[in-house]
C-alpha cells in the first residue's frame, strides 16, 4: 500500500473528503519526520515508536572484489513496532 492507496482507505473508511485526509496524513508523516529530525522520539501507543539513531562506522566488504571498504558512520531512524500491532499482525 502506498500514500495514495492510504489516503483512499481512509475515506473509503471515514467518509471524509480526500483533500481533507490527504492533509492529515501529510501533516501526520511530516510532523514524524520533523519530531524525529530534532531527536525527539515519537511514541504512538499500540502501533509504534521512531527515534533518532546511530551506526557506528564500520568495515565492509566490496562483494564484486572482496576488499574492504570504510562505511561512515550514519545517523537512522529506529522504528520499533507496538504491542497491539504486533499482536494484530501475529494473529493474537
């Protein structure tokens, strides 16, 4: 499902316009992303949390050659799955 296949199940599931939905979940996605760019973590109970992370920079491999490779290091978001969601997922 992509953001466009999103928004028309929520108005095939609220009634509501899809002007209006798409807004909202623009404005839902962006405020995440801005949240979580400033480092603070962004907890929706039941579904899931995102917070700012780090990777260390490492050694890896080139699969064509073998070599090794520097990786820098990098900075990720951790999504991290709810209870209810994961239950609803696992069939519980």
């Amino acid at each position: 499902m992509n953001k466009q296949e999103l928004v028309e199940a929520i108005v095939a599931e609220t009634g509501a316009s899809r002007v209006a939905v798409q807004e909202i979940v623009n404005a839902v996605l962006d405020t995440i992303a801005k949240r979580v760019a400033a480092s603070e973590a962004v907890q929706l109970m039941g579904f899931a949390s995102f917070a700012r992370g780090e990777r260390a920079a490492r050694t890896g491999r080139n699969p064509q050659t073998g070599k090794p490779v520097e990786i820098a290091a990098a900075e990720t978001v951790k999504f991290t799955v709810g209870k209810s969601f994961k239950d609803a997922v696992n069939g519980a």
